[in-house]
C-alpha cells in the first residue's frame, strides 16, 4: 500500500501541487476584488459548472462545436494526406509547398479570421479557420511520416511477398504512427480552440464559443469560467482518446501462407542472361551471364564500386537492367544493412517473413548455433553489430527456398562464430538443394565456394 501511494505521489504529486496553487492564487484574487462580476470565486464558477452538467442546452451546443471540430479535421486530412504523400516522395514540390505551409502555420488565426468574417458567411468561418489552423500541421506531419517509411523495409516485403494486411500492420503502421498521431493531437488541440474563437466571433447561435459570447454579453463572468473548463474538460478527453489510439498496437497475426512465385517454373535457382547495366552514363555491366545450379555455392568479390550491390538490388528486381533478363526461382536476402524492424522484437521480425510454419526443432537448431536464442524477446536497438547480424542470417536462411544470396553475411563476427557458421550454412544450403550467391571482401570464406566470380578482374562479365 505504502509503495502505491508513493508512486501516486511521483505521479501526480507536483500536478495536484500545481493546481492547488492555481485555485488558491484565484480565491485569494477573488476576495480582494471581492466582485464577481470581474473575479468570481471558485466555488461559484463550480456552482455554475455543476449547472451546466445538467443542462441540455451545454450538451447541445457541445456537441455542434465537436461536430464542426471533426469536420474541419477531415476536410484537412483529407487534403494532407495526399499532399503530404506527394511532398515525401517529390522534392521540388516540397520546397515548393514549404513556404506557404510557413505562412499559415505562423500567422495568427485572428488574422485570418478578421479576413474570414469579410470572405464567408458565418456558419461556414469556424469550419474555415479550423482547416486552416489545422492543415499545415498536419501536412508536416504526414510528410515527416512517410519519409520516416524507410524504403529498404518495403523492399523486404515486395521480396518476401508480405500480404497488403501484413505490410501494414507490421511495417508501415509502426514506422509512421508516432508522426501521425503526434500530427493529429497538435492539429486537433489548434482546431479546437480555433473552432471555438471562430463560434464567438461570427455571430452564430450554437456552439460553445457563441455559449462564451452570449455569457460576456450579459456580463456572467462565472458561467464563461465555467464554459472554459467545459471547453477544457472536453479538449483533455479528446487528446486522453488520441493518446490511447497512439498506444494501440494492432494485433500481429502469423498468416502463414507459402505463395509461389512465378520464377520457381525456372529448373535453375539463377539464370542472368546479356545482363547491361549502366548508372550515371557508367557502364557496371555489359553481357553479363552467370548460371546457379542446385547445391552450388557461389562466391563473388570486388571491391567497392564494381556493382556488388548494384547486383544484388538486379537480382531482387529493386531495379531495371538496361538489357538481358534474370530468370530467378524464390529467393531469401541478406543484404549488407541488415534490415530488421526496430519495433519489432528479434522473434518478430524472424517470423514476419516465414510463408510457412517452420518446425519448432528446426528453430530452436537455428537458435542455438547461431547463438540467439537469449535475444528473441529484445529489439534491434539493444542489440550489437555481430548480434543483430547472426539474428539476420537465421531470419534469411529460416526462409525456405530456392536461392540464397548473402552480402557480407560474416562481418561483425568474431572467430569462432565465423568457423562455425562458414561450413554450417554451405552444409545447410547444400542439404536443402538450394543455391547460394556469397559475396565477401575475406578470402578465408571462399574454402566454401564451387566457384569465385571476381567483378573486378572480370569488369563485370563471367
């Protein structure tokens, strides 16, 4: 009981401290101006708040100041959202857009609703303001959102054939959730006070900011108090809600469904053909061939800037040759990033891409030889280099298929972990009739490889 009383007291104590003060300062206040016609008490304004409560009138009017805050919100949304997509994705039209979302952001509402009152009648001026108010907020937001949707993890679910529902819920949700509902409880706290300036200033007759007018138009101090409170009470409500959605994790569903591809027709787990390449005016490569068999390892070296990369991303169809075609089988990437989801837990982010339920005895012998299995329940953040590279290997070998490719898939590992994974994964590829595209900068791993493919010395071709 003590301890729970103790972390109420953290909690709460300076907040409750806080607004203690507050009521004091205005009771003291109150009793020296002692005219409550400039300083009510507080205890008449929670006279006058215990009133509203019961009466119908406060809820009807409530409820039209809610009802034009939401319409207002959608209006925004509605024209942010793709705005915003086309701002991410579209440089120039950013800079372009930029100043004027600086513009209405940083000028008063007042300004605008001085021109407003002149410009639009005056049902429709709180529904103006309030989009204005709140569109520039949230087309910042939904921009800094889609940017933050980093490319490299769409490329892991167009590779792994992720279905639409588990693209969402598992990677595009997450990764952009905070930016949006961070968008939206700004915007809405704005709009709100916007929509309730805009009801007091047009000269409408419903509304809790025409309710404000009627009570300064009579002088009833206490029950305009007691209208801010309510006005108050009801914004908390609102971000309490948006706070509550914000926290709200989807429920992850393991679809475990095994979609062939076209390719796995193809008897061979890679045929390149006449592949060309060029970036820059830069020729990478020209009539490139090369042919994988079942159970060949393959090993490919160059160093830096002779289309490593450049060959992988062709493989995984991420881009467009020039020329000639790549016939590929089902394919499982481990590419030099290791690309695991950082709110995701390493158990996670294994399981995101599996098209099958894979045998409990096969993972837990994955676990236990790449050294993992006190990790499952981490995230990526907390783990280290050599860590999170051993927990994308098991995530890209789990995967059944027909060809593997592995950039760099040793690096950050000390040596013990490279002599036992070197021969384990050649052994497993081999044993399970697949193909394996190793690209490495150390020698020692070519002990493992049918044959050596160096870019380098070939300028591209083989």
């Amino acid at each position: 009981m003590k301890l729970k009383v103790q972390a109420f007291a953290e909690r709460w104590g300076w907040q409750i401290l806080s607004i203690g003060l507050l009521l004091l300062i205005w009771q003291v206040g109150a009793l020296i101006f002692a005219n409550p016609f400039i300083l009510p008490s507080c205890w008449d304004v929670i006279k006058y708040f215990v009133k509203l409560s019961g009466e119908q009138a406060f809820y009807v009017n409530l409820l039209f100041t809610f009802y034009r805050a939401l319409i207002g919100f959608f209006m925004s949304a509605a024209i942010a959202l793709p705005v915003s997509y086309f701002c991410a994705r579209n440089k120039a039209f950013e800079k372009l857009l930029s100043p004027i979302l600086l513009l209405l952001k940083s000028t008063p509402i007042l300004s605008f609703l001085l021109l407003a009152i002149v410009w639009f009648s005056s049902e429709n001026i709180p529904l103006v303001i309030a989009f204005i108010g709140m569109f520039p907020i949230l087309t910042i937001q939904f921009t800094a959102g889609f940017k933050a949707l980093d490319p490299h993890f769409i490329q892991i679910a167009t590779l792994y054939h992720l279905s639409r529902r588990k693209r969402f819920f598992w990677i595009e949700y997450p990764a952009i959730k905070t930016y949006i509902f961070s968008g939206i409880a700004s915007a809405i706290g704005l709009g709100w006070r916007a929509i309730i300036i805009g009801e007091a200033l047009s000269s409408i007759d419903s509304g809790i900011g025409a309710a404000m007018k009627q009570a300064q138009n009579y002088i009833d101090v206490a029950y305009l108090f007691a209208l801010t409170f309510a006005s108050l009470f009801a914004s908390f409500i609102i971000e309490y809600i948006l706070k509550k959605m914000a926290a709200y994790a989807p429920h992850k569903q393991y679809d475990f469904k095994h979609r062939l591809m076209s390719e796995e027709l193809y008897i061979e787990p890679l045929v390149i053909e006449n592949l060309s390449f060029k970036r820059n005016k830069r020729n990478i490569f020209t009539d490139f061939n090369l042919k994988l068999e079942e159970s060949e390892v393959v090993a490919v070296q160059a160093v830096s800037g002779f289309g490593k990369s450049t060959l992988v991303d062709l493989i995984c169809g991420f881009v467009k040759p020039n020329s000639g075609k790549i016939l590929k089988s089902s394919i499982s990437v481990l590419f030099q990033n290791v690309r695991l989801f950082p709110w995701l837990t390493v158990q996670e982010n294994i399981d995101l891409i599996l098209p099958v339920m894979i045998d409990s005895k096969q993972r837990n012998l994955f676990y236990d030889i790449f050294g993992i299995e006190h990790l499952l329940d981490r995230y990526p953040q907390s783990l280290s280099g050599g860590e999170a590279q051993r927990v994308g290997l098991v995530r890209t070998l789990l995967y059944p298929c027909q060809l593997y490719i592995l950039d760099e898939p040793l690096k950050g590992l000390d040596t013990e972990f490279r002599n036992r994974l070197l021969h384990f994964i050649s052994g497993y590829v081999k044993e399970h009739h697949a193909a394996l595209l190793w690209i490495t900068h150390d020698r020692e791993d070519l002990v493992i490889a049918d044959k050596i493919l160096n870019l380098s010395k070939e300028n591209g071709n083989q």
